[in-house]
C-alpha cells in the first residue's frame, strides 16, 4: 500500500558533491532546503491553500467530484501514514477504491521519490506528464499490480498531493488505473486553483 511505499521517503537522507575535471569545475546539481541534489522539476506556481486539507483530507475533494472522476462512490474513511493523512473513497458493487491526501510528512515532496528512485528503493518510478501544470511521478515500492496506480503530484516543491488506486473487477478503470488517478488529481488541483 502507498503507507508502505512512503516508510522510506519519509527516512530517505541523501548528500550530493559537484566533481572536477582537467580543472574545470562541474557544478552540482541544484539543491534543496535541505541540502540534497533537487532532481525533481521546480513546482512554478506554488499552492499555498492545503493545511486545512492536510488534516481533513476528504473535506480536500467533494464525494462528487471523485465520483464524476472515478464512479460511484459507497462511503468514505481515513487513512493515516507516518507521512500524513488520505481520504479513501470506496467504490459501490465492491469494485474497489481510491485514496487521496497531501503528505505534510514528506518534507521533501516529489524530490523524495526522485532521491528513492536513484537510491534503487522504488520497482515502478515514471515520470508522469504534468497534471494541470504540476509535476507529476507514478512510483511503486514493489506494489504493482492489476488496478494499482500511485500517483505523486508537486504541489509545492515541500508537498505532493498523492493519489493511489487499488481496483478489483469490474471497475471500468481496471485495465488503466492511472488514468482514474489523473482525474483525481486533476480534480483537487483544479479545485485548489480556484480557491
């Protein structure tokens, strides 16, 4: 489950030095905050309007929203990480669910799938096309599997808005979890935008 596949984001602690050559100096990759190599695109236009969402994660996207997104939706819980909080939306007729939170946690944001992802830690790691201008990484920690899609968006270069699938038969988006996992995103990006 993303819990899991977070553990390690959340303890990643990675140093980077530049290197010379024939007296020329090459220059390191840009740093973050922190110190660590930023190998993940800058976020451009910061959303600043999460920390009410962060702690009320399913106040974040309206049932509505996730069911014209993703279909019918049963009932709703939260779910709790040591990087943050989720809303999972359960899915009518049994076919499954998908969960969505900001990681106030992972102080590192979409640079810490990156890190992991160059560290050898992740078994799926994609780069994803920005979703409604945000950068964007499909990722696994060894969680792969039919109706399974996580989905890490940047929303401030500190915070991503991570969305994971788990469908069973009978989803229509079985065959294509990601795609669910984009209009989600999209949805509460879109919503955030406009607040």
């Amino acid at each position: 489950m993303y819990q899991l596949a977070f553990m390690g984001v959340a303890a990643i602690v990675v140093a980077g030095c530049g290197s010379s050559t024939a007296g020329q100096p090459t220059p390191a990759a840009p740093s973050s905050s922190s110190g660590e190599p930023m190998l993940a695109p800058k976020v451009e236009h910061p959303l600043t309007n999460t920390k009410a969402f962060e702690d009320d994660p399913c106040s974040a996207l309206p049932t509505s929203e996730v069911e014209k997104a993703a279909g019918k939706v049963k009932g709703t819980a939260i779910a709790q990480s040591i990087v943050g909080k989720s809303c999972q939306w359960n899915f009518a007729d049994n076919t499954g669910n998908v969960s969505g939170g900001f990681y106030s946690g992972n102080k590192r944001g979409l640079n810490s799938l990156y890190l992991e992802n160059q560290a050898g830690r992740l078994s799926t790691f994609a780069p994803h096309s920005p979703v409604e201008g945000y950068p964007a990484v499909v990722y696994s920690a060894g969680d792969e599997g039919p109706g399974s899609c996580i989905l890490a968006v940047g929303v401030r270069d500190e915070l991503t808005y991570t969305v994971n699938t788990q469908l069973r038969t009978g989803n229509p988006y079985l065959a294509d979890p990601c795609k669910m996992a984009e209009q989600v995103a999209a949805a509460e990006i879109t919503r955030l935008k406009a607040s």
